[in-house]
C-alpha cells in the first residue's frame, strides 16, 4: 500500500469517533438460556496471573437438568440482549448478546495496522506453523528482519494429520505482524500475518506514533 493511498485524519477519526469493538456472543449449544445480565450491565473478561478467574457469567443454559454457565469473553458493557429469549428454549450458534468492549491504545493501533498491512490469510481451517527456514530466521534475527517473497514456503498447514507445505503469495515485504499462535486452529480467511513492504515501514512508525501521541 502506498502512503499517498492513506488518510492518516480519516483512519484516526474513525476510531475517534467509535473507539469499540462489539463482541458478539452466541448459544454455545442448544438448551433454555436464562440471562444473567440486561442492557447496560458492565462485564469483565477473564483475568488473574495464570487467566484462572473466569469473566462474568452472561447467561446460564440448561439442558438435560444440566446447567452451563457462560462467561464474557472481553471487558466492556451490554450494548445488546435477545430478551425475547428469556426462559425459551434457544438453537446453538444463535446471537444472543453484543458486548460493547472499549479499545485500547494497543488494540486500535492493532485494527490500523491490519488495514494498512497485506494480509495473507489461512487457506483452510487448520493448524499452522512456520516453516522451518522462517522459524529458524524469525529465531535468529526476529520477525520484522525476516523477509518474505513470492514463492517462499512460509508455513506447515496442519490438517487431519497431515502436513501441507504453504507457499507465500502477496507483495514481497517482512512479517510485521503476527495474529495466529502456532499449534492452534485457524479459521479458514483468517489473517496469519502482515506484510509491510520494506519500503512502507517509514509509514507504520507515522501511524504508530500519530495515535499515541493523539489517543488519550
């Protein structure tokens, strides 16, 4: 992407003018849903050292005389709620609440990045991890001084106990960003990294000074 293809003022406003995320959670599994919360209600995700105290309990399923308590994912506050379901009986995957979480410095810096940055994306639902070869770069020099190209295997698609080497295709640049864990399941168009081409990495240090030192 190149910097006359960027409105600093227009990105920046956006996030000024909405700095949220709205989490949207869904029936885990079938069963009656008794809510926990309302419209309004501050939540709180997971927290403690070792991520051992779960969030606040959003809603409670009952199904075969078993209870399951949901928890919140994220921070923030009820923006939206299917009351209608109160006490009903409710098909799993079903939307039944908007969180309104409220970005940090770190997370709107990371939404820009992912607007100006080439994603390459997960080609399947799968597991993935690096190639040996940008592992051991990645090892040795870190992942913004690795360079990738088209052509270049840059990671092992791990997929019912196969292994499927996946080559890079996008614009040649480093790994600026990273948004999987290796070893864990990855949805299928889901980014895995961001390329910045060398010559745009002037313009990612402008973004990133620009909201920290504009965001309060």
């Amino acid at each position: 992407m190149q910097q006359d293809d960027i409105d600093f003022d227009e990105i920046i406003s956006k996030y000024k003018a909405d700095p949220y995320d709205y989490v949207d959670i869904h029936s885990i599994h079938t069963g009656r849903i008794r809510f926990q919360v309302e419209v309004g209600t501050k939540v709180e995700g997971v927290s403690g050292e070792w991520h051992h105290i779960p969030g606040t309990t959003l809603y409670i399923l009952i199904r075969e005389r078993n209870t399951k308590p949901v928890h919140s994912p994220t921070n923030g506050e009820v923006s939206f709620i299917r009351n209608d379901l109160e006490g009903q009986f409710v098909e799993a995957g079903e939307k039944i609440i908007t969180i309104k979480h409220p970005l940090t410095k770190r997370e709107i810096i990371d939404g820009i990045l992912r607007e100006v940055l080439y994603p390459f994306v997960a080609p399947e639902r799968a597991k993935y991890f690096f190639s040996m070869d940008i592992q051991s770069r990645i090892d040795k020099y870190g992942q913004r001084e690795v360079f990738i190209k088209p052509g270049d295997e840059i990671f092992t698609m791990s997929l019912m106990k196969r292994e499927t080497p996946v080559y890079y295709e996008g614009e040649p640049g480093i790994i600026h960003s990273m948004y999987f864990k290796p070893g864990e399941s990855v949805d299928q168009g889901q980014p895995l990294v961001g390329i910045c081409p060398k010559d745009t990495l002037p313009l990612i240090q402008k973004i990133i000074t620009r909201v920290k030192a504009e965001w309060e």
